[in-house]
C-alpha cells in the first residue's frame, strides 16, 4: 500500500530575496510519514522547505511553491492508496514575482496577490482520485465546524483539526491537540505529541485499509 503525504509550509517568491510563508515546521507531516514507514506503508514524502532530515526508507520529492506541489501531487497521487495532505500550503502568491532584487523607494508598497491552486480540493475531481482521502485543518475559530466544511467540500474520509490560535499546539511545536472528523464520527484527542498524533492517524488509516 502505497502512501502520499505532503507537508511543511510553501514559499511564494517576492523577488529573488523574499518569500511570503508561514510557521509550519514540517513536523506534523515528518511523524506522519515516519509513522506510515513504521506500519509497513510505502511513503512519498512530497515537502516544503524545512530544517527536518527525511524519515528514512521514504521516497522524498522538495519543493518550494504551492504551484510546484501541486505538480508534484498531480503526477505522483495517481499510484497512492492514501494521500494526507498536512502541508500548510499558501492560499494565495504573489502575482509577478520580480527578477530583480526591489528596492527600498517608496513608504508604501502594495503587491497583488492571487489565489493558488487548492491542492487537496483537487484531489478527487481533477486527479480522480479514488484511495483514501485525509485532510488537515488549521483553525482559528468555529474549529469542528470549518473543518467540517472542508470535509464535505474537498471529498476526505478524515479531517484533522487543530486549534492554530494555542500556542502549545499546532505549528512549529511538537505537540498537537486534533480532532479526527469523519462524515459520522467526531473524536477529540488530547494533546499529544505529533508523533502519538501520527500513529494515532497510521492507526485509523490501517483500520479502514483491513
Ligand atoms: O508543520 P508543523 O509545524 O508541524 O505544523 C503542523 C500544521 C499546523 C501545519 C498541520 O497540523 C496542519 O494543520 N496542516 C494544514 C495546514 C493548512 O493549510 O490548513 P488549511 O485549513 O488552510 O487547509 C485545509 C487543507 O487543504 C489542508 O489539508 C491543506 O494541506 C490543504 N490545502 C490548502 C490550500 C491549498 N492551496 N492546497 C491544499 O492542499
């Protein structure tokens, strides 16, 4: 059984020496992907930039922008069983990245920003993909419903969602709070290390692959 995670953050390049990003260390998806190799899954880590070393035995593709992911999801998710999608991909990047380094003229300095291509959203119609389908979902507010939401719109089996707004929990820590969401079912889990949080995800997936 073969598995696609992606994870860490994207970078969507301003100019040859600025990026627009976020906080995402990578870790969530790291502990996944180590946990899946742990449970006899066969990984393709497709990742952002991050500090991290590979879990070894895995197939391993770096990228830098959403465009990029996307690409590489696009060509790979064709051969996976599951795909987990826990890369806090950029929603939106910047329209003309210049190719000059810009200068410091103006006091103010507006960039247009579009939106990227949602990778996970693409997933079942564009990719056709019919294996099993887990998203995550990084919330501020209303955190069962939205990811609820993201759910239902995107085609997933399994939401993960975790409050981003706790400081203990979430990006570029080592632990996480989540719920794991399915169309019928709601589970809390307590704060964990993504590592427990990880195999308890590798549990669930190898529960609905028997
Ligand atoms: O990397 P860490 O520091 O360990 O932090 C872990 C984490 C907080 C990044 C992780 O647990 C997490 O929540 N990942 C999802 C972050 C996110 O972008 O959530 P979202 O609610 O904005 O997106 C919903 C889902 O759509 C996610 O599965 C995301 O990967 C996917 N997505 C979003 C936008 C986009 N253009 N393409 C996508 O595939």
């Amino acid at each position: 059984m073969k598995v696609l995670i992606t994870a860490g953050p994207t970078r969507e390049a301003i100019d040859p020496a600025r990026f627009i990003s976020n906080y995402s260390s990578g870790k969530m998806g790291y502990a996944l992907a180590d946990a899946c190799v742990h449970s006899g899954l066969e990984v393709l880590l497709i990742s952002g930039p991050t500090q991290l070393e590979v879990p070894i035995n895995c197939d391993y593709i770096a990228v830098e922008s959403a465009q990029e992911m996307y690409e590489a999801v696009e060509q790979h998710i064709v051969d996976c069983d599951v795909a987990i999608f826990s890369a806090a991909v950029a929603d939106y990047t910047y329209k003309t990245p210049a190719t000059q380094k810009i200068k410091k003229k103006e006091d103010s300095l507006v960039l247009e920003l579009e939106k990227t291509k949602d990778i996970l959203g693409s997933a079942r119609n564009t990719f056709n993909f019919t294996g099993l389908l887990i998203g995550f979902a990084a919330e501020t507010e209303k955190l069962v419903a939205n990811a609820r939401t993201k759910l239902e719109i995107k085609g997933c089996d399994l939401i993960v969602a975790n409050d981003i707004s706790r400081k203990d929990s979430g990006f570029n820590v080592d632990n996480n709070q989540a719920y794991l969401i399915t169309s019928k079912t709601e589970q809390e889990l307590p704060l964990l290390s993504k590592k427990a949080l990880a195999l308890a995800i590798t549990q669930w997936i190898k529960k609905r692959l028997s």
